[in-house]
C-alpha cells in the first residue's frame, strides 16, 4: 500500500513533466516554422540556417532580403510574441492564485487601461514609438499605485478591498480614455488609438525587446522561484501565517513583480485580451492545480498562444489583423468550452 501511494505522485509528476517539455519543444518548432511564414515566404530549413548560420558556419543558399527578413523583422517579432504570452499567462495564473479567483486576469488592477490611457496622451501629443511606449508604463504603473493606495485609505487591507479598488480604477482609466478618444483627431489620431489598444506587434523591433524584455524575464523568473509560495497564498491568510509566512510582504512582492510584467507586455504590443484569463484554466486541465506546475505550464502554453495568435494575424490578410481580435474569437469559446468542462468545481 506505501508503495503504490508514492508510486502515484511520482508517476503524476512524471506526467507533468513530460507535458511541459512536450510544450516547450511544440513551442520551439512553432517559432521556427514562424519565422518562414508570411508574405515574404522563406523555407523551414533557410530560416533554420539563416538563425543559426553564426553559429556553425552553415554555406549561404539565401539571398540579403531572404536573411534581412527573418533576422529583422521575424525574429524580433516571434521572441516579442514568446514574452508576451508568457508574462500575459504567467501575471494571470499568479493573480488567480493570490486572490483565489479564477476569474481574475492581469489587468484587474488598472494595468492594460492604465497603459492604454498613458499611450493616447502620446499619440495626442504626436511622440513617436518610444515616447507613447515610455507614456503607457508610466501611467500604467501610476493605476497600480492608486489602486493598491486605496485600501490603506480606508485602513482595509483584504483581497476583496483590492479587487474592488482595482475595478474602480479600470472604470476610472476607461473613462479617461473616453475623453481622449473623443478629442482626437478622427482623421489619423483616433484610428491610432483604437488600434493600439487593439493590440499588434507590427511596431516591433529590437529597441523594443532591450527596453521590456529585461523587465519580463527578470519579474517572471522571481515569480516561477516564488511559485510553491503562490500554493501557501492560495489558502486562506490565518493558514499561510500559520506556515511561517509574512503574507502582506509576499503578496506585495508579487503583486508587483506581476504588473511590471503585464505593463512592459502592453507597452511592447497594446491590450490584449483573454491570454491572461484562458491560458491559467487550460493549463490546471495538463497538469492540475499545483502552482508549482501551473506556473510554468502557462508559461509555456501562454507563449505558444499568442505565437499562433500573430502568426494568424499576419497571414489570413494582407493587413496585419489587430491581435486581440484573433485571441477573441479563439479564447471566448475555449473559455466556454473549459466553464463546461469544470462545470462541476466552479460553484
């Protein structure tokens, strides 16, 4: 009997394991294929020697445009996609688990609005990229701020006091955003704003990647070392104290960790929605509900996501279709595919 009891676990873990490293390596050749998709289209073994030709000294059998289009335009873009999708998957299983809310998302806080209102003021004022980039996570994290000020004003610090400051920051911000559409110019600067907050990688380049991508990984890997504490966090506050845990320090922490990730994702690309929200539930059917698994499945699973989202957004038109739009039509009916499939534990 002892021993088919721990057989089990090591045998559940096992699974677990071979179901993320299955993601990881469909993710690797999704990137690949990626970066020879599109209307300049280059073949799945030039793209794989064009990315590694540095490396090993492969023979050129490309010409200047075929290498100019993987390593400078495709490149960027797919590893942009890659952190994104992880910080978007990652900030939601995170928040879900803190707040013991399946419904939460990475934006509960005020960020993507934030982000989007901080983004209109620099189009209104005609920055370029960087200007309206910078703008976002400013204001971004000027929402965070007001929304995590307002339960010390009222000397109430519980999760439900935060998810509420939290939407009245979002009403707030959206409001905000509201006036600015109104005023803009409707012939150039409100077709800017609209889909910005669309969201799209087309203004991706490599300046964009140094300035976010340090913030995403840094954030995202002291919440993956974090990941058996989000377990502690996910029962109640008498529990976790009880285990030797400072919960108001811990929650802080990675409070913050995660809305620095999900601001420098909006920065990089504009809102998009669902990844943050269907990513977590999809990944808890692989591999259960154990953080320490959950975490670094979304991950994984959050990365090819919205690798495939982009991918499909710069290859079913001629026009590069707004992300958030694809993401839609794929993660509302997942999520009403997963609320059928949990019908049972969500009460």
């Amino acid at each position: 009997m002892n021993d088919a009891q721990q057989t089990e676990p090591r045998g559940h873990f096992m699974r677990q394991r071979v179901g993320i490293a299955i993601l990881i390596v469909l993710t690797l050749l999704v990137a690949f294929v990626a970066l020879g998709v599109g209307r300049y289209p280059v073949s799945f073994t030039q793209a794989i020697s064009i990315l590694f030709t540095n490396l090993f000294h492969i023979p050129s059998s490309w010409n200047t445009v075929m290498e100019n289009t993987v390593m400078n335009l495709r490149l960027p873009r797919v590893l942009a996609a890659l952190l994104i999708g992880a910080a978007l998957a990652e900030s939601g299983a995170v928040y879900q688990g803190i707040f013991r809310n399946p419904m939460v998302s990475p934006d509960l806080l005020g960020v993507s609005s934030g982000a989007c209102v901080g983004a209109a003021v620099g189009i209104l004022l005609g920055w370029g990229s960087v200007g309206i980039q910078i703008a976002a996570f400013a204001v971004a994290i000027v929402a965070v701020a007001l929304a995590v000020s307002i339960p010390r004003l009222f000397k109430n610090n519980s999760i439900l006091m935060l998810v509420l400051a939290g939407v009245v920051v979002c009403g707030f911000m959206t409001s905000i955003l509201g006036f600015l559409k109104f005023i803009a110019d409707p012939n150039g600067q409100l077709a800017d704003i609209v889909f910005w907050t669309m969201g799209s990688l087309n203004t991706i380049d490599n300046s964009s990647l140094a300035r976010y991508a340090p913030i995403i990984i840094i954030c995202g890997t002291i919440l993956f070392l974090l990941r058996w504490r989000i377990n502690v966090l996910s029962l109640s506050d008498e529990q976790a104290y009880y285990l030797g845990t400072n919960v108001t320090v811990l929650r802080i922490l990675i409070i913050i960790c995660a809305t620095l990730m999900t601001a420098s994702a909006v920065c990089m690309s504009g809102t998009i929605g669902w990844v943050g929200l269907v990513v977590p539930h999809m990944s808890r059917l692989i591999v259960g509900s154990d953080n320490r698994f959950v975490i670094p499945t979304s991950i994984v699973f959050g990365a090819l996501f919205m690798l495939l989202a982009d991918t499909l957004a710069r290859t079913l038109s001629e026009m590069s279709i707004p992300i958030s739009i694809i993401t839609g039509l794929v993660g509302a009916p997942l999520f009403i595919i997963l609320l059928a499939l949990r019908r049972k534990t969500l009460r």
